[in-house]
C-alpha cells in the first residue's frame, strides 16, 4: 500500500469486494474528498468504480468503507497485478494498492 500525505487505502479486499480508506491525520485535518474517485486497473483495463458524493468529509483518524461490483476482478487473469488507485479532484494519485488476484 502507498500513500501520500495521511489519506491511504487500508484495505482491499477482493473476495468480499470493498476498499476501506482511512485518514490518518490527528487534530483539525478533516478531508473534503469531493470529486475524489477510486479506479482500478484489472489487465491493464482502467476503470473508475467509485466516485466521492459532493461535500463528502472523511474526518480524521475515521474511515470509509467503499463496496464495488465483483465483475471488476472475475475478468482478471490471475498472473496480472491489480491496482487501486485513489485520485484527488485534481487528478493527483493519493494512494495506491497493487495484489494478485489467486484463483478460487
């Protein structure tokens, strides 16, 4: 997992298909994540599966839980890496995650 500054994916999670997101910071540093997204690149495939509502705050030392659609990683050859990225509203990478899907 990578990060910059103190907003980081925490978790990815492929079998129960969720992405938990956490802001790190301490005292008055609340995140406006509004026009954030969250994308996944699956066989080199790039794909936007979750875009932050207007006015969404993730409050220090607080996380989210973001569920996307399992048919993302079913289209995935297991020898690829997948990754996720998080995109800020300037389209600056935040945070990324890279594993490798194990078949069932």
């Amino acid at each position: 997992m990578f990060s910059i500054d103190s907003i980081a994916i925490i978790k990815v999670n492929s079998i129960d298909h969720y992405i938990d997101i956490e802001n790190g910071s301490w005292g008055e540093n609340d995140q406006n994540m509004t026009g954030w997204t969250l994308r996944r690149d699956v066989n080199k495939n790039s794909k936007i599966i979750y875009k932050f509502p207007d006015h969404f705050i993730l409050k220090c030392q607080a996380h989210v839980r973001i569920s996307f659609d399992e048919d993302i990683d079913q289209s995935c050859d297991t020898s690829s890496p997948v990754i996720t990225y998080l995109i800020n509203a300037n389209g600056e990478e935040k945070a990324s995650a890279i594993q490798t899907l194990q078949s069932l």
